[in-house]
C-alpha cells in the first residue's frame, strides 16, 4: 500500500474518532482546531494502527505537551486514565498487549524448545 493510500484511510479514521469523540478533547472536553488522535498502542504495531478503540482524541496540551497530564510524557497517567474514565477503551487495551504478550510467550517458549 502506498503513503498516499495510508493517509487516505488514517484521515478518514481519524475523522471518524473525532466524531465518535464529540470533536473535543476527551480528557479536558474542549473542542480544539488541532484536535489530535492518539495510538493508545504504538502506531508501530501495524496490527492496530487503524483500529478505532485503539485511538482517542486529545488536544495538544494532553497529546503530548503537558508533563503530568499527556499520553506521551506521563503514559502511566494515560493509563489511569483509561482505567477511569473510558473503561471499555481500558479493557481492549489491556486485554490486547495480555494477548500480544501471549503471542510473544509462545514463540519464546517454541524457540526454546527447539
């Protein structure tokens, strides 16, 4: 697939959790013109890259800017976060990297055996 196929469908799913979200920051709550979405597992891990519980939006400010209160410099707190205030998003994430680990575990355990 080409990059300019990826933007296609990462704009078109970013729009879409915009809207899911109400176009506002769903950690302050206000709307903002630079409304961010973020990867609640690393954009890296392809599996999921365009997977809607996966991504939430956030203004900057909570994205990555602030220092007790950004998915990307205080990750912890995003969790927590999770945990509280979007519970279904929560247990998808928690139950997916359970799952990814697993997945890891058993390709550890094959090789280890060979």
């Amino acid at each position: 697939m080409g990059r300019t196929e990826k933007r296609k469908q990462w704009k078109t799913v970013a729009d879409a959790v915009r809207e899911r979200d109400g176009n506002v920051c769903c950690v302050c709550g206000q709307p903002h013109v630079k409304l961010n979405v973020h990867h609640l597992i690393p954009r890296e891990v392809k599996e999921y890259w365009l997977e809607p519980m996966n991504l939430i939006s956030v203004c900057p400010r909570h994205h990555k800017y602030s220092y007790t209160e950004s998915f990307h410099k205080a990750p912890f707190w995003g969790v927590i976060y999770l945990q509280y205030y979007r519970p279904e998003q929560y247990k998808w994430v928690i139950d997916t990297i359970k799952g990814m680990m697993n997945a890891k575990t058993d390709i550890i355990n094959y090789r280890s055996e060979t």
